[in-house]
C-alpha cells in the first residue's frame, strides 16, 4: 500500500511541477515578449510600411505578414472581418516577413503593384490564390503574377518594378525588424504594440476590443 | 522470509527510482521540447525513443513487483546511454565531422542550451540512463544473490 502511495504521489507530483512550470514558462515569455516590444517600438511601424485604415484610428494592429504563408491568408478576411465591424476605429499596417524561401519575389511584386496603387487588391488576389502559385510551400512568383491579370496593372511597368533596389532593402528592413521584435512566426500580430499573449483570432480579437475599450474609455 | 522481504522492498525501490529518473527525464524532455521550442535532433529522438518507454514499462514492473522487468527495460536503458555517450562525443568534436548522422533539420552538434556553464541537453541524457542502467543492474545483481 505504501508503495503504491508513494508510486501514485509522486506521478502527481511531477506532472503538477510539469504543469506550473508550463504556466510559469509562458507567463515570463509573455512578460519578455511585451517589453521587448515596448523597447522596440520604433522597430514595430516603419514609414515604408503599407497601411490601411484611418490615420488616427484608436487600435493599430501591426502585422507580420509572409504572402506564402497559409495561416496568413486564412487569418486576412477575418482581419478584414474585424476591421469592418468597427469602421474608423482600426488601422493595419503590414510588414513583411517573407519566410518561405522565394517569398521575397512575391513580395516585390506586391511592391511594385503598389507603385501603381493597387497595393491591396493585388495582395487579397494573391492570399486568395495562394494554393496555385505556391504549391507545396514553394512560392513562384512567375505564377503569382497570372493570378494579377483582372487588376488592370501595367505589366511592363510590374516588370520593371520589381526588380527596383529599394524593395530589396524594405524587405531587409522588415526581416530585422522581424528578428529584433522576435517575429520568428508568420502571422504575427501587435495590437497598439502588445503583442499577442497566445495565437489565436480569439486572442486578437479579445486584444483588439481591449484597445478599444480603453480608447473609448478616454 | 522477512529478510527475502526486504531484500525484495529494495528492489522495489531501486526499480521506483529508476522510474523516477525515467519519468523526470521524459517530462523534461517534454518541456524542453512542447513547452520551450526547443527542436530534437535526431539523436535526441533516439534517446527519446529508448527513455519514454522506460516511464511505462518500469511503471508496469511495479506493480506488481516483478524483477523481470530489468530484463525488458535493462536494453532500453543500455542503448540510450550509448546513444547519448555517442551524442556527446559528437559535440565535444571526437568523432570526425563525415561520419555524423544528421545533415537535414537541426544538427546534434549544435548546443542549444548550457546550464552552469557544462550541463547540456544531451549530458543529462547520458547521466540519467546510467542511473536507471545502474538501478536496473543492481537490481538484478541483487536478485541473484
């Protein structure tokens, strides 16, 4: 009996230490994640950074955002979902985090696309084809340029655009920003600079209302 | 028949002990792994592979008590110290660079976390499947006295 006292104690001993430690564990990541991002802000909205939304909205949601990746295009519309429940009162500004190996080409298209202002058509055409100009996880640009057909750009002009230095260097810009913010993830989201305690819509949206409490409040 | 029992109460405890080991050890591994981010290595799978089993095979031999089990965990507990011992060997730079067995993912020869300044992943590793191999083999040793 005694053995078994002890046998049965001490599993539920050790998975109530493995359990703590766990909470513990992502309460300190969230601390650390927080101030790293309030050390950091300047790194967090660049000028170059495409937005959208009114200038003075109360809630800006920043978003690390890799055109390849599928969470990001599955997370867009409920973004724009979100967005539209509270006109006026959110912006979003979009950084890149172009991590899938070509996604840096995608992304350079999407810049010169803006060049022609039609910045945000052609990256909700590409988030929605996603599947067929990146099987695999493998973006090729080529292909997600047949996706930009019905959007009225000057191809030409695309051409030449994206072949321009300063994209390259946004997206270096926004890639150490990236590491500097600890952005290793795709989509990542700061709300009025937290970042997210967990990934999650849910999590967004419940930051996202916070926000808007407290601008409402004021 | 009371000395057979305690001999048999000894037995029992080291056999516990070395679940012990092998429940912490995984737990920590677990940690390491889901809770921190850490990414195994492909040795570190293997060790993975000898030591979780151990949590319930040992477990199994418990109750009731049956010394047989040293017969069932004693290999497991064996190859992942060698595997471990080899890990180790691997990043202290010992064995040459073409004969390591990992080329995609993350390499074993990375170390990804230093206690103390000497305490690494795969140094625990090594320390607690000698402990369980160690527990296990008196184990037996006692039982054939």
């Amino acid at each position: 009996m005694k053995q078994q006292t002890l046998f049965i104690g001490s599993a539920i001993a050790l998975l109530l230490v493995f359990v703590a430690g766990m909470f513990v564990y992502s309460g300190q990541k969230e601390k650390e994640a927080n101030q790293l991002a309030e050390a950091n802000r300047a790194a967090l909205v660049r000028m170059h950074a495409p937005t959208l939304g009114k200038a003075d909205a109360p809630v800006v949601i920043v978003e690390f955002i890799d055109p390849a990746c599928e969470t990001c295009s599955a997370f867009y519309p409920r973004v724009k979902q979100l967005m539209a429940a509270h006109p006026d009162k959110i912006r979003i500004v979009l950084r890149y985090a172009p991590f899938h190996n070509g996604s840096d080409k995608v992304v350079a298209i999407l810049e010169a696309a803006r060049k022609q202002d039609k910045f945000w058509p052609a990256l909700e055409a590409l988030l929605a084809t996603q599947g067929s100009w990146a099987p695999h996880h493998t973006p090729q640009a080529a292909l997600a340029l047949k996706h930009l057909d019905g959007l009225g750009l000057n191809m030409e002009q695309m051409a030449f655009d994206v072949t321009a230095p300063e994209i390259e260097k946004l997206i270096a810009q926004d890639l150490e920003d990236a590491r500097v913010l600890n952005v290793t993830k795709t989509p990542e989201f700061f709300v009025n600079g937290k970042p997210l305690p967990s990934f999650g819509f849910e999590q967004l949206t419940a930051l996202v209302e916070q926000e808007l409490a407290k601008a409402a409040a004021r | 028949m009371k000395a057979y029992d305690r001999s048999a109460d000894r037995r029992w405890s080291w056999v516990f002990l070395a679940w012990l080991v092998a429940t912490v050890s995984t737990l920590g591994a677990l940690f390491l792994g889901e809770v921190m981010g850490y990414v195994p290595c492909v040795l570190c799978w293997y060790q993975r592979i000898a030591m979780f089993p151990l949590v319930l095979v040992l477990a199994a031999g418990l109750f009731p008590f049956d010394p047989r089990v040293v017969r069932y965990a004693l290999p497991l507990a064996v190859a992942g110290l060698l595997l471990a011992a080899f890990h180790l060997a691997l990043v202290a730079g010992w064995i040459p660079e073409s004969i390591r067995p990992c080329q995609q993912g993350v390499p074993c020869s990375d170390v990804q976390i230093t206690w103390f300044g000497f305490v690494t992943i795969p140094l625990l590793s090594l320390f607690a499947f000698t402990i369980i191999a160690g527990l296990l083999l008196a184990t037996k040793l006692k039982g054939e006295k």
